[in-house]
C-alpha cells in the first residue's frame, strides 16, 4: 500500500499534473513512515486473484512440497494517481531453498520547495532481497514441517538512504482434517530500516492460511493480525482439465479502506504458465484496475 489512502484521497479530483506536485509534496515524509509497507504486498497473479491470499503459495515450509519453479511477475501500481509507478517481483523456489526479489520504482517525482516551487525530479526506489529455506524437523516424535525467511530491505528515497534485515519463520500442517492443510507465519520482525535519524516501522503480522481442495475446486481464506488491526483474506479457483483455472477473492482492510473482489486466470503449456489478476473497484478505491501478469517455467 506504500502511500496513505489519505494522500489518494486529497487528490484524486485533481488534474495528473497537478497530483504529481502534491504527491511530491506529501511524497518524501510519508515515504519515511510508509515504505516498508511494500513487505505487505501480494507480489503475484497466484496470490493477487484469490483476495490477497498469500500463505499456501508463499510460506517457506512448504519449499519441501512446492515444484521447482522460476517466476516473473511485473505490475502498474496505483494508476489512478500516478502512471510510472510499478514493481517487479523474481522467484526461484528449488528443492528446499527459495530466492526472491522485488523491486519497487516509487515514479519521477517534482522535487519542490516549501512554497510548491518545482526544483527538479528525483525517483526514489526500494528494493527487498530474500532468501528462504524449508524443512521437517522432528520433536518428541511428532513432526512439523517448518520454515524460515530472511530479507534484505534496501530504501534510496532520494535524501535518505536505509538498509534492514527482516525475518519471519512459518509452520505447515498438511491434511489436518481430510484435505484442510492449515499455514502459519509470523512475518516481518527484525531490523528495520533507517533513514537518517527516523527508524521505520515494520509491518510485523501473524498469518493464519487455511486451504481445502474439492473435486475441481480449492477454496483459500487468510486473516493477518497486526499490532492494531486486522486484514482478512478468502478466494476459490477451478481448475479445467489441468490447463485452464479460474479464480476470484475478496480482501478486506477496513484501516486503510480498502475492501474489493480480484478476479484471476491462469493457462498452462507444457511446463509454462500464464498468471494474470484483476483488482475491480470503482474510482475512489487506489488499487482499481490493477493488473498483475506472472510468468511461470515449471524447473
């Protein structure tokens, strides 16, 4: 979510020209308070089309399950402010390992003065760097499928520059009613990063996934509880003969205002697929016509 909804909301009745000034006003302060924002993300079509619904597809004990995989996606962010902000999201998952990395341009931005007078333009980008790695330990006879992540975040916001290290450790509980598999990850604690003398804070969550598959369908529900709200998560797809899915979801996050259904396809060719979601919303929701496209090479 990176910027305030309150930003969006003081210029979304203005001309793009004059929403790149305020937006560059407002820009740089809450940058500093809202970049690492972008750990909460849901990188991908797989993710994005099923309400946000991260876990079953993301959660480092599962590296011992998931297919070798390299994926590529590449997302417009927030159109209906600004038309050059974006990111792109790289993953490797391979046998118990998992890399991956994002990158976020925040757009040419005017830098101004404190009367509005434009100086020049700057752009600032993040960048975070992860690693995770999987595997089944065993306790007092009883074994669990865990995992753990760590992260690089890297912030260059043109007058202040940070680095932090985040980690998060996840469980995975297969088949733990018929074929309800249950995931769980605290996420994003560690060291967060500092620009100047402000230090930033992190989005640090528990996640609670539920999955289940039925005949041709699976059903997804995920609720993340933070240090003061709460953001739920639940989505379905069907599955056509091994090459053709539909999807949808729903998200909601009464905080920030933002609640809206995501729609999603997926093909398959031989070992490659073809991910794309949809965020629908009508012209006050910030996110509305997001599309997100993943490219998939199965290893």
């Amino acid at each position: 979510y990176v910027l305030r909804i309150e930003i969006y909301n003081m210029v979304r009745r203005k001309s793009r020209k004059m929403k790149k000034v305020l937006l560059s006003l407002l820009l740089i302060s809450s940058l500093f308070s809202q970049a690492n924002r972008i750990l909460t993300i849901a990188p991908t079509a797989q993710t994005s089309s099923i309400g946000n619904v991260m876990l079953p597809m993301m959660n480092p004990a599962r590296n011992l399950f998931d297919k070798d995989m390299f994926s590529f996606s590449r997302v417009n962010w927030m159109t209906n402010i600004v038309d050059d902000m974006n990111y792109s999201f790289i993953n490797l998952n391979k046998g118990v390992y998992g890399l991956n990395m994002l990158f976020f341009n925040y757009g040419a931005q005017s830098e101004s003065d404190e009367t509005g007078v434009v100086l020049g333009t700057f752009s600032p980008m993040s960048a975070v760097y992860g690693f995770s790695y999987g595997r089944e330990v065993e306790i007092k006879s009883h074994k669990f499928n865990l995992g753990v992540e760590s992260k690089l975040v890297s912030h260059d916001l043109h007058t202040q520059k940070g680095l932090g290290l985040i980690l998060g450790v996840g469980g995975y509980l297969p088949n733990v009613y018929k074929n309800l598999d249950i995931d769980v990850m605290v996420k994003n604690f560690g060291f967060s990063p500092k620009l100047g003398n402000y230090k930033t804070k992190l989005p640090t969550s528990l996640n609670v996934a539920g999955s289940y598959d039925y005949d041709k369908f699976n059903f997804y529900t995920q609720i993340n509880f933070m240090k003061k709200h709460t953001t739920f998560g639940s989505g379905v797809t069907y599955k056509y003969k091994e090459v053709l899915w539909g999807k949808m979801g729903y998200f909601v996050d009464k905080m920030h205002n933002l609640v809206y259904p995501t729609f999603g396809t997926a093909f398959k060719y031989d070992k490659y697929f073809i991910n794309v979601s949809y965020i629908y919303g009508n012209r006050e929701l910030p996110l509305s016509n997001t599309i997100r496209l993943t490219l998939n090479l199965e290893l």
